[in-house]
C-alpha cells in the first residue's frame, strides 16, 4: 500500500492507498511535535482500523512546512522501515512545470496539477482553497503553466476577528441571505461571497490567458461551499490532492 502524507500550513491529512483510496485521516500541523509523538497519533489510528504497518511498502511526503520534514523523515524510516519520497519540482510527476523556477512550486500544487492532468484531457484550472487560495493552471498537453495566489478565508476571519473588538468569531459556510440582518450574518456574508467573487474574478481574467477550455476543479478547505456559489467551479474534490500524491507514487516506486 502506499501512505500519503500533505502536510499544509494548518492541516496535515493522510492516506492510503490499495489501488484505490482505502482510508484517510487529517490532524493539526503541529510543528512541535517530535518523531514519537507522530508515531503514537499514527499508531493509534492504524490500531483503530485495523490497518497492517507491514502492509505499506511506499511512502510520499507533500510538504509546505520544511521545519517538520525531519521529524516526518525519522518516523517513517524507524517507525515503518521506509525511506520516504519528498515531492518536489525534480520527482517524475507526470506533468512539465513550465514556470520561470520550476522550486519554488509548492509540493501540495504539484500533486493536484498531476490528478487532474492524469485524468482529465482539456486542461484544467485548479482552485485549492487552504491557509492560502491558489489557482494553478494545466494544459491539455499536461504542463503546468502557472497560477495565483490569494489570502485564504481563515486568515481573513481571524485577522477581521482580532482588530474588531465588536466583532465575533465565528464557523463560515453558505449564507441563505446575502443581506444580513445582523452583524454576524453580514460578515458571513461580505467574507464568503467576497471570497467566491474574488476567485471567480481571478479565474475569469485568466481564461482570457489560455487558448483552451479548461474543467474547473475546486479543492480543499471551505471549497466545496464556495463552488456552489461560484460561476465557474464545476466540480468538488476533496481528495485531490491525495489522488495526485499517490499517481506520483505510482510513478517513482
């Protein structure tokens, strides 16, 4: 089985996978936390379902966090006995990054351009929404053109949350109303159709960029409320980016 690991800003979310995705777990980025400590929230959940360590024979790592790298590294070589594959910009992929520095791609972007290049034949536009949002753009021919970066929705929600000392915290999902009827209901519903706003407008000015139509894919975080709002995200997939880091895993084992 392959054991696939995304560690994001926020979130670090797991899987694996027996041909198809057979279980995945997300926790807390903890930067903290030392190779036992790893090892005995994963041990505990393989315990619980039941899942065999001797079963998995690869393992990729998807970082944006490098200071948990090593820590990462040590539980997988002493805990599971594998050397594990950090994806980079250099690990076979299946796409061609054409951008003017090919490193500085975030891992996380190159296994969700490498899903849908994999399974889809006219290009796709990739809306991935995280600690950050990106828009990452493949082409039919499986390259990987570029994208753009925005504030995320969390980020917003705490930074609004902290400098208004009227204002409250508060969980953001799809407002029936877009005219609020009270405080909390008017910031529900400024943030969340500003957000679909602001990425449907990202991704209307890039469209006029390419010479294709693209399938446009959300991914991540508050995402698929945002599709069902938005004028041009036409599918939802929370995996997405897991499906990639296995597809490369496919390729390098």
């Amino acid at each position: 089985m392959n054991f696939v690991v995304d560690i994001g800003n926020s979130n670090t979310v797991l899987g694996l996978y027996n041909g198809s995705l057979v279980k995945r777990w997300r926790i807390a980025t903890d930067r903290n936390l030392t190779v036992d400590d790893i090892s005995s929230k994963i041990f505990a959940l393989f315990h619980f379902y039941e899942i065999d360590v001797k079963s998995i024979d690869f393992c990729i790592i998807s970082s944006v966090v490098p200071t948990w790298n090593h820590a990462w590294e040590r539980f997988t070589i002493d805990f599971l006995g594998i050397k594990p594959l950090f994806l980079t910009h250099s690990v076979k992929t299946g796409i061609t990054i054409k951008i003017d520095n090919p490193a500085e791609l975030g891992a996380d972007r190159i296994a969700n351009a490498a899903a849908c290049a994999a399974k889809l034949d006219g290009g796709a536009f990739i809306i991935d929404s995280g600690t950050a949002i990106t828009l990452d753009v493949v082409s039919p021919d499986r390259e990987y053109l570029g994208g753009a970066i925005m504030p995320g929705v969390m980020i917003s929600m705490d930074a609004i949350s902290a400098k208004t000392a009227k204002l409250p915290r508060f969980e953001l999902d799809k407002p029936q109303l877009a005219i609020g009827k009270s405080t909390l209901a008017g910031l529900k519903s400024g943030i969340f159709y500003g957000f679909v706003g602001m990425v449907d407008r990202v991704i209307r000015e890039s469209l006029k960029e390419v010479g294709f139509k693209p399938k446009v894919i959300a991914t991540g975080g508050l995402a698929g409320a945002m599709a069902t709002a938005s004028d041009y995200i036409t599918e939802y997939d929370r995996d997405l980016t897991l499906n990639g880091l296995n597809i490369i895993a496919n390729l390098n084992r």
